[in-house]
C-alpha cells in the first residue's frame, strides 16, 4: 500500500517538475541544452526513488513473513490492532535479533516489600505484593497441664506439625490521583481451616495532603504498642512478639486514622475505631458507642530513621548511632460479644495474668460475670542500632475498670503492667543474625514470663527472605492460640523453626 502511494506522489512531482520547465523556459529563455539537462536530472532522481521503493517492499515482504511464522499474523494486523504507531514500530520490536539478546518482561520488580508493579497509567497503577511462611513447631516439651489462680486445672493441646502458617496476598497503589491510595488484602491463618476468621478480605483507602497529613480509612492497627505502627514484618522474630507484647496490646479494627511528620524525625498516628478487635467479628456484635482511641508518638533524634519501616535488629548496618523512642496510649470501652474467638486471626482478648478471658462466664469463681469493662493501656519503647548490634524495649501499663457485670465479681478494677527487651547481633553482615528476647509480666493473677533464643539465616542476603529457628520457654503463658507458639499456661521449652518469604 505505501510504495503504490509513494509511486503516484514521484508521477505527480514528475509531471510538475516537467510542465514547470518550460514555463521557466519561456520565462528565461534557457537553452535547449540546459532543458535537456534537467531532464536528465529529473529521470536519475524518479529512477533512484523507484529503487529505493523497490527494495522497501522487499524488504516489508520479507519482515511480514517472518512475523507470520513467529506471531500468526501479519504487521498490518498488528497496526491495525493497534499494536504499534505504524510498521515502522513493529518492524523494531519484532526483529529476530532484538528478541534473542533482549527478553521481554511484563512488570517491574520494586524491593523493600513493594512488590511487582502490575500496571502504571495516567489514571492510577497496581502493585501486587506477598507475605508468607512456612512453621514446624514442636510443643511437646511443655507440662500437659496447668491450674490457674482460682485452682481449675486444665489440659493443653500441644502441636507438633509443619503448617504454611500464613499468606497475605496485597493490592496496593493509587487512583485517579497520585494522592487518592489504596491498599486491598487477603489475610489467612491456615492454622485454622474452617473457622470463621480463617480468611480475612479487607483494605483501606488513604489521601495523602502531604508529609505532615495522611488520612485513611478501613481495617488498620490501633498503634497502641511499637508492633503495631507499621514495623511488621521487620522483626526479630517470625510473625511473633514476645509475650508481654502479645498480652497488653490491642489489635486490628475498622476506623479512621491520620499520621504523619510533625518535624524531622517526630512522627506521629492517631485513630479512632470499633473495638480493640474486628477480625473475627461481626458488625452486629458491636456495641452502638463509637469509643476506642489509640494514638503513637515517637521520636528519632539522631539519625532522623531506624531503619525500613523503623523495625527491630540493625540489619542494614548503621555506621552512626540511631535512637528511637516512642509513647503509645489505647482506650475502649469493650463489651463481651465483641470480643474475638480464641482461635480468631489476630486474636486480642482482655486476660488475667493467669490467662483466664475477664468476660468468660464465673472467670472469678464466684459465679459473677462481667460484661462490660473499660481497657486503657499505655507503653513506652526506646531502641538503639549501631553497626549491625541493637538493644530495644519497651514497657507496657494496663487498666481494665468500670465493670458492668452479672453477680458477684471480687474486682472493681485490674492493674498489670510489665516489659520485653530484645538484643540482637549481626554475626555476619546481611547474612546470619542472632537474637535474644524476653518479657516478663507483674500481675495480679500471676507473674508469668519468656525468653527466647533465635536465629536468622538469610541466604540471598535479602531482609525479607530468611529462615528462623527459636528456642522459646514459657512460664505459665497467659497467652496463646494456634497462630503463634504459645499455648495458654504453658510452661517449658518450644521448639520451631520458619521459612519466610516476602516481595
């Protein structure tokens, strides 16, 4: 089609050029040999088009059947598909040679955890991130048994399997405007299958102001301890906190939140939401006061950081020294129903030192129960990274008060408070780290503690791809279900061990 096009332009040219001359010739009275000349001319340059012409169609000739016999179709096709701006630009991208030294990929890997960008328009793009891991736990090692503080014994279920304990499947970007974000997940506790909370489908959408203003909605954490304000999974530790962690924090709800930096290095996030707990139950289990707050300060004053996502251990090697400190206070007003199963996916319930749940019927036995109660909890943390070493705590306070109950309860109120330290060591940069962590708990119902010995393997020398294996040791865990390797009242050894893979 185009040399038949460019044929009729060079007759046209030609035809213009020849009736042009001898109007110049009259004009200018050249002579007869000087037209002769020109016209010479003019036949060198149609002969020069034409083969020019020629060897192009050749040449797309040729190209169109070696497209046919890699793709089944023409490059007209393609052009007319819409593939490409013109032949040209199929031409290009379909040369044999092109395709052999340079393979195609479809996606742009992003590290750090952001995963593979999926699409990138004008309107809006799509990353798809994962996180997963595979446990072999071994709690044989503990006492069959325990009683608690009113003297009832109980048996424990101790587990010894391998479970691919976890996957969380993430859609994550903007739309319509680069400030307008989303983030839309699927949560799994595969630990267990056929509950009601073993899948979790949730999200929130955000708008970004700028660096001192965000906003959201949807299912977030209430940041009520350091865990809980963005640091997973840069942590010691595989998808577990140390026991005292476990025991005073809140957990996920629906709510709205803003955060953002109130100066270099201070940042800030405050929310408001349902209850200390959503996953796992339903909205008509909700009482109708809109009453549980959680906010978090903290402060990094010498390097302005700490690290991705200000997790736990000096992975990254911090040539200075870098500090944080950060102060954490959560309030709810909490009914009994709204309160997770034991075996819900982040399971956060209000426990007595000893583990027994405060809302459980005759808890006390004295045959009372409470059914309402208010839960106030406040922390403190500092951490320190220097040259692959880091030491980091923090120190938790509880109040749980104002009682609505049935029958008798010997309480009016309940106070505990206690603490978790971690160290943790690079023995070999980027590629082996050890750890140490333990927490201990002052409680009215008990003084139940841990301590763990991990190490961290990473063989790609990659954060976020690492095998962990743990010696834990309980003393009368108040805490524990089938997701993490407590079991409540356990005492003794825990063995397990995780692969852990995230993009």
């Amino acid at each position: 089609m185009y040399s038949f096009v460019q044929r009729v332009l060079v007759f046209c040219v030609s035809a213009i050029a020849t009736v042009a001359v001898p109007g110049a010739a009259l004009a200018q009275s050249p002579s007869q040999a000087e037209i002769l000349e020109r016209l010479q001319r003019l036949e060198q340059n149609q002969a020069k088009f034409e083969a020019l012409l020629a060897e192009r169609d050749a040449r797309i000739e040729q190209l169109e059947m070696e497209l046919d016999r890699s793709t089944g179709r023409s490059a007209a096709d393609a052009v007319a598909a819409g593939d490409g701006a013109d032949i040209e630009t199929v031409i290009v991208d379909t040369e044999p040679e092109e395709s052999e030294s340079r393979p195609a990929y479809f996606g742009e890997f992003q590290p750090g955890g952001r995963g593979f960008k999926l699409a990138e328009t004008p309107m809006g793009d799509v990353n798809f991130s994962a996180w997963t891991y595979a446990r072999f736990l071994n709690q044989q090692m503990l006492d069959d048994s325990y009683t608690d503080s009113f003297g009832r014994e109980r048996e424990l279920d101790t587990r010894n399997d391998i479970q691919l304990n976890k996957v969380n499947l993430y859609f994550k970007g903007w739309v319509y405007d680069p400030r307008l974000t989303y983030l839309l997940y699927t949560w799994t506790a595969n630990t267990s299958q056929g509950d009601s909370a073993q899948v979790v489908v949730a999200g929130n959408i955000g708008y970004r102001f700028g660096e001192n203003l965000n906003l959201g909605v949807g299912i977030g954490a209430l940041p009520g301890t350091r865990s809980l304000r963005g640091t997973f999974p840069y942590w010691n530790k595989v998808d577990t906190r140390p026991m005292a962690d476990e025991f005073f924090r809140p957990s996920y709800t629906t709510g709205v939140w803003a955060s953002g930096d109130l100066a270099p290095g201070l940042k800030y996030k405050v929310m408001a939401g349902n209850n200390l707990s959503q996953l796992g139950v339903n909205a008509a289990e909700l009482d109708d006061s809109f009453n549980t707050f959680s906010g978090a300060l903290w402060w990094m004053p010498t390097t302005g950081e700490f690290g991705p996502a200000g997790g736990y251990g000096d992975f990254e090697h911090h040539d200075d020294l870098a500090t944080s400190f950060g102060l954490h206070v959560t309030r709810s007003r909490e009914d009994r129903q709204s309160q997770p199963g034991t075996e819900d996916i982040q399971n956060s319930q209000i426990r007595l030192s000893d583990g027994t749940v405060i809302f459980q019927p005759d808890a006390f036995a004295t045959g009372g129960r409470i059914n309402k109660a208010t839960y106030l909890m406040s922390s403190i943390d500092a951490g320190f990274k220097y040259r692959g070493y880091a030491l980091e705590g923090e120190y938790y306070f509880r109040w749980v008060d104002d009682f609505k109950t049935e029958g008798d309860i010997p309480k009016n109120d309940l106070f505990d408070h206690g603490f978790q330290l971690q160290a943790s060591m690079m023995l070999v940069p980027k590629t082996l780290q050890t750890y140490l962590a333990g927490s201990y708990i002052f409680g009215e119902y008990g003084e139940p503690w841990d301590l763990a010995l991990g190490v961290n393997w990473y063989p790609l020398h990659r954060r976020l791809f690492r095998l962990n294996t743990e010696l834990l040791y309980l003393d009368d865990s108040p805490v524990g279900y089938s997701s993490v390797p407590f079991a409540v009242g356990g005492n003794g050894p825990v063995f397990y061990s995780s692969l852990e893979v995230t993009f």
